[in-house]
C-alpha cells in the first residue's frame, strides 16, 4: 500500500478536482472527532438551505373564508 500511496493521492485529488462543481460541491469533513464532524455538516447544510432564500408562496385569492374544520 505504502509503495501506491502517491499515486493514490494524485486519484483522490483528481476525483475531487473533477467532481467538484459550483452546482454540486464537495466538502471534506474530517471524522476523527465525532461531534466536529456533526458540527460542519451542520453548518454547510443551514448555510446552504439559508443560501436558496426560500418562502412560502402568497396564497391565491379568495382564501380568506375558507375554513378548515377542526
């Protein structure tokens, strides 16, 4: 394995030069500490949702006496 090693390095970083892209971005997450790991994706997941400025769409017309019974 070790004698392999560079050559492995140089597929990892093609794999992930290649891959990568604005529109499907890779992260690597280091996961040698359990809760670090949670952490990180935790935020690249509320940034990311946060970055699409989702909303709820305005209601169509004529809603406003609709009544949903209990």
């Amino acid at each position: 394995m070790r004698e392999q090693w560079d050559e492995y390095m140089r597929a990892y970083e093609d794999a992930i030069t290649r891959c990568n892209t604005p529109w499907a971005p890779w992260y690597i997450i280091p996961a040698n500490k359990k809760w670090y790991r949670n952490l990180v994706v935790s935020r690249i997941l509320v940034e990311t949702l946060e970055s699409l400025k989702m909303r709820f769409p305005e209601p169509e017309p004529g809603l406003e006496d609709v009544v949903i019974p209990d």
